[in-house]
C-alpha cells in the first residue's frame, strides 16, 4: 500500500494532466456543435473498425466450420450426381433393348460417404501414407476410397477403432483404373515417385483420341471409386515400347500439400463383387 501511495505521488503531475485534458474535452464537447459532431463521428469510425475487426476474427475462427459443412455438401452433390449419372445409363440401356424404363425405388444406390479429418500426411517420402481422424467405430474398413473436393486422394490400408491410414495417389503400391472421359478404353494409373503434381497413366490402348488438357477420370472398372470421378488432366503423353498403348503424364487436380477434410467412399456392393470374383477364380 505504501509503494502504491509512493507512485500516485510521484507521477501526481500526469494524472492532474490527464484530468485537466478529460476536463478540457468535455467542456469543448459540450459547448461547441462543431466538435461535438466532429468528435462524434470519430467515435463513430473507432467503434465500426473495432466492429469489422471482431467480425473479422469471428468469420475467421467460423471459417474451418463453414469449410467442413461446405465440404459435406459437395459430398452430398457428388453422390447424387453420380446416382443420377447411374439412373442415366440404365434409362439407356433399356431404351436399347427396346424396354421402358422403371426406376427401381426399393434398390440403394451403392455409394455412400463418411466425413473425415487429415491428422497426418506426408508428401516427402518415397512411400507416402495418410492418417485420417475416422476409424472402425464410424463405420471405416479397409480398401474403401478416399476423395477431396478436387478428385482421387487415396484408398483405406489399415484401420483402428478412431483413426484409419489410407495409401494416397503418392505412393508406388497405389494403383487406380483411369479412362479418358468420354472415353471407354482405361489404363492403369501410377505415380512415379517424383513430383507431387503428378502420376502416369500407362497401358491406354493406341486407338483412344485424347488432347493435352483432357480430363481424366476413375473407369468403371474399380471395386473400389464410382465411376466419374476426377483425377486429372493430361499433360504429356508418349508411346509405350509396346507401339500398342501410351503412357499419360497426369496432372493431379488434388493438392497433397493443403489436405484437411477428405471424405471416405462406401460401396455397400463391394464384399459381394469381392466374394463372387473370389468364387471364380477359385475355378481356375
């Protein structure tokens, strides 16, 4: 208490300024319209800045939600796309067996997605893996895909009860059937090891048109990814020592570096293509 008097006393002099000044501005305030309105408005500047700036923080700290609900929507979008894409062809192909077309209400369509974080990722390594914040008790099992808002990312290796590990496109053990859209003919896609950037296609047969710049997408041919989804972009192409197929420098539309919420891809028809291919080969 004794120091405390000790400073009020030596710093007197500020205070008795700072008193006067307060006395000063409120007698100015009062009697003068001019600086009333003038000092108003400044207030009035002050307070909408400290307003925008809070709101900013606010946007800012809502902005991961807001991402991840964004990034469910688009899930949402892309299934029904696909559904829809899926219905389109059976409307075709019964119109070419000169049948009409009765939509099936009672049959699920095969596809579903669960929602999942990125706790871990690599991009460094020759053998690069992911680690996802999803597991066992969300209804995660092995060799389910993995996707971002911008294409392909990966396919489930191992699973816990809460977290999961899935091989991204950056890894040699990965392996996706690929087509050129528009095309039937697909390839067997692979990354080289180098860039993060990209991933060959090989194998594409010699008679598939194709262009730099053409989209390339997952075939039909996957237990795995529906069919359509976005992969990448042909940059480069070049003829195989087979003369028969060509080798696609593939462009990734997904950026490793910045993942944060991906979503996993169910196929409920999955055990069952599994068991009956299983049932066949068994006959060899």
């Amino acid at each position: 208490m004794h120091k405390l008097l000790d400073f009020l006393i030596r710093k007197r002099h500020w205070f008795l300024f700072v008193l006067l000044e307060i006395i000063s501005l409120t007698l100015v305030y009062r009697n003068n319209a001019y600086q009333r309105n003038i000092m108003f408005g400044t207030a009035n500047v002050v307070t909408a800045k400290i307003l925008s700036l809070s709101g900013s923080v606010n946007s800012y700290l809502n902005l991961r939600e807001q991402n991840r609900a964004l990034l469910e929507r688009n899930g949402a979008l892309e299934m029904d796309l696909l559904m829809l894409r899926d219905q389109m062809e059976a409307m075709i192909a019964d119109t070419v067996s000169f049948r009409g077309f009765v939509p099936d209400s009672t049959e699920r369509f095969p596809y579903d997605f669960i929602m999942a974080k990125v706790v871990y990722n690599s991009v460094t390594y020759a053998s690069n893996y992911i680690t996802l914040n999803k597991g066992l008790k969300d209804g995660v099992s092995p060799d389910m895909g993995v996707i971002s808002e911008n294409g392909v990312v990966g396919i489930i290796l191992t699973v816990s009860d809460y977290y999961s590990v899935a091989i991204p496109i950056l890894n040699p053990k990965f392996r996706l059937s690929c087509k050129v859209l528009g095309s039937n003919s697909f390839g067997s896609m692979s990354w080289n090891g180098r860039s993060t950037r990209y991933a060959n296609l090989d194998e594409l047969p010699r008679h598939v048109e194709f262009q730099i710049g053409d989209t390339i997408v997952t075939s039909a041919y996957s237990k795995i990814f529906p069919e359509g989804l976005m992969v990448g972009f042909v940059s480069s192409f070049e003829k195989q020592r087979d003369d028969n197929f060509y080798s696609l420098k593939i462009e990734l539309t997904t950026d490793f570096h910045r993942l944060n919420n991906v979503m996993i891809i169910r196929n409920y028809h999955q055990a069952e293509q599994k068991q009956v291919e299983r049932e066949a080969r068994g006959h060899d």
